[in-house]
C-alpha cells in the first residue's frame, strides 16, 4: 500500500513509480489489441504479471535490483498494487500474481466527503482525478484542478500542498516587494493544513469530482462517506440532498 513507502521516498519517486506502472499496462494492453486487430475501446482490460513489471520498473527508473524496488516500496510489486483503488489483483493457476488496472469511464458528477476523525484516515489511499478539485471546508482551503492525477495516502497528499505553499513563500521572500499581507495569509493556511496532518481537530476532505474518475480505498467502506451529483454552486450539480444507505455512505439522488 501507499502507506508502506519509506518515509525519506520522495512524492515525486512515488508519482514516478505510479505513473511507470500504469504507462507500463497501458502500453502492454495497446499491444495486445493492436496485435489482436481488436479496436473495441470497452474491451474487458487484460490481465498482466506483476513479475514483468517488477522487471520494467527496476530497468526503467534505476534500481539496482528486486530488493532495491522493493525496498522503496516497503513491500512486493504486488502488495503495492493491491493498495491502489484503480487496480485488480489475483493469482492464477501457476501461482503468478496478476494485476490490471480498471478501465477509465467517465461517471456523472459528483462530490466525495471523506471525514478524517482518527490517524488510520491520513494513510487511506486517495486517488484524485486531474480534473477534480478539492477542498477542506473547516479552513476555507480549496485547491484546484492540476490537469495531472494523483494516487497517494491523504496525509502525503496534503503535506505536498503545504510544501508546495512553503516554497513559493520562500520565492516570494526572495523576489521582494511581496505584500507582507499575502505572505502572512499564505503563512496561516499553512498552519491551517499542518493542524489537519496534526490532527489537532476533526476535519473534511471534500472532492469536488466533475468527471467521477476520483476514489478512496480503505479496508472498510464504513469510513467512507459519498455525495453523488453534488458540486459547488454554478457547476451544474444538484442541491445538498442527503439520503442515507447502509455501511456509512451516503448518497444524493
């Protein structure tokens, strides 16, 4: 899981990472259809072997060998891809562990609210579309789509907003003539986020989700809470009905 990286693995090793694994199925799975003439984009996605891209991740970032991957990871390939909300896993006949990540199709809007009230919250799985924005409404943070997606533990997620914040204040100190306003403003929402990481109170991630690509994995559904077609004001997205279903999501119609 996302959670198992050691700690001095960097953000950008791990979006490394990510993103090779999937450019790696992705690329596979073309393969396979072009090879078969198969053109049919709703095909069922392909199974693949977790051992070849243990074996494409260690030629294509650097690694020395398995241990050194592994060692990043803090655990098996294969472990690290059970941990992703987008990906399958399973062993087949001979024993090799297969994986396939689930096809991208686009689901109607809406907003997932995820409530983080204890720390085994900060290390669920997050994956965030690259057209989703964000948003921790106790705090009047909001952070805005990227055109880039991203899969990581919430806590990671948000401790890479407070650095990013951080260093463009130390960009701004070095330019000069920064309003000292703006960069006190800057200074207080970070204080704002690491509080969050801190868990100093209870607080909301809210995930404005225009595409319905976004998701949260965690071993338990019950800690999952969903608003289906609910998007801020003037997105097109329906009033904050709420109705309540089993297992501690709830649901918009």
């Amino acid at each position: 899981m996302l959670s198992n990286f050691k700690k001095d693995t960097s953000h950008q090793e791990i979006e490394r990472i990510l993103s090779e694994i999937e450019e790696f199925y992705e690329s596979v799975n073309l393969t396979k259809q072009f090879n078969d003439g198969d053109e049919d984009e709703n095909k069922e996605q392909m199974w693949v072997k977790t051992d070849s891209a243990e074996l494409f991740l260690i030629a294509t970032l650097g690694y020395d060998d398995k241990d050194g991957i592994e060692d990043a990871m803090g655990g098996s390939v294969s472990m690290f891809l059970e941990g992703l909300p987008n990906c399958e896993t399973k062993t087949d006949e001979e024993g090799n562990v297969l994986f396939r990540f689930q096809a991208k199709v686009q689901e109607p809007p809406r907003t997932l609210r995820f409530k983080v009230t204890k720390r085994e919250h900060l290390w669920v799985t997050f994956l965030k579309d690259s057209a989703a924005t964000c948003e921790i409404p106790e705090i009047e943070f909001e952070s805005y789509a990227d055109d880039k997606r991203k899969i990581d533990s919430i806590y990671n997620y948000v401790a890479l907003i407070v650095q990013h914040l951080e260093d463009h204040v130390i960009q701004l100190q070095r330019q000069g003539g920064a309003n000292p306003m703006v960069i006190d403003g800057i200074n207080s929402q970070i204080q704002d986020l690491k509080n969050c990481l801190d868990l100093n109170m209870e607080w909301t991630l809210l995930v404005h989700d225009y595409r319905g690509l976004s998701e949260f994995k965690t071993s338990d559904g019950s800690d999952v809470t969903q608003l289906v077609d609910v998007l801020p004001v003037g997105t097109g997205g329906s009033a904050d009905q709420e109705v309540k279903s089993s297992g501690g999501a709830e649901e918009l119609d």
